[in-house]
C-alpha cells in the first residue's frame, strides 16, 4: 500500500474527502518526523513507538574489496510495534496457514 492507497482507505473509512484525508496523514507524518528529530519518542499506544535511536560507530567491509572501512556514528529513526499490532498480525499469519 502506497501513500494514495492509504489515503484512500482512511477517506473511505473515516468518511471524509480525499483531500481531507491526505491533509491528516501528511500532518501526521510530519509531526512524526519532527518529534523525532528532536529526540522525543511519539508512542501510539496498541499500535507502537517512533524514536530516534543512535548507533555507535563501528567497521565494515568494502563488499567489492573486502577493504576494513570505519562506519560514523549516526541516529536512526525507528519503529517498535505495539502488542496490538504484533497479535493482529501474527493472528492473520496463522489464518493463512
């Protein structure tokens, strides 16, 4: 499902306009991204948590040369899904079986 399909869906769902739709989950994802850029986790309780998480600086091989490389250390953003989430989809797993 791309953004256009989502957007769909929640219009359908929550019966309002496409353009209203899009407005809402454009503004979402906005704030997601700028709350977690300032560090402060966003959690969507039975869904999950978003948050900045930072990796530490390490070696890693050049995969053509086999060549030691240092990796930086960075911040990452990450999703941890909520047991809600995680039950559903592991109740659609087993249906499919």
């Amino acid at each position: 499902m791309n953004k256009g399909e989502l957007v769909d869906a929640i219009a359908s769902k929550a019966s309002v306009t496409k353009k209203e739709a899009d407005s809402i989950v454009t503004a979402m994802i906005d704030t997601i991204m700028e709350t977690v850029s300032k560090q402060d986790k966003v959690t969507l309780v039975g869904f999950g948590t978003f948050e900045a998480r930072d990796r530490k600086a390490r070696e890693g091989r050049n995969p053509s040369t086999g060549q030691a490389i240092k990796i930086p250390a960075t911040t990452v953003p990450a999703f941890s899904a909520g047991k809600m989430f995680k039950e559903q989809v592991a109740a659609t797993k087993k249906k499919k079986k």
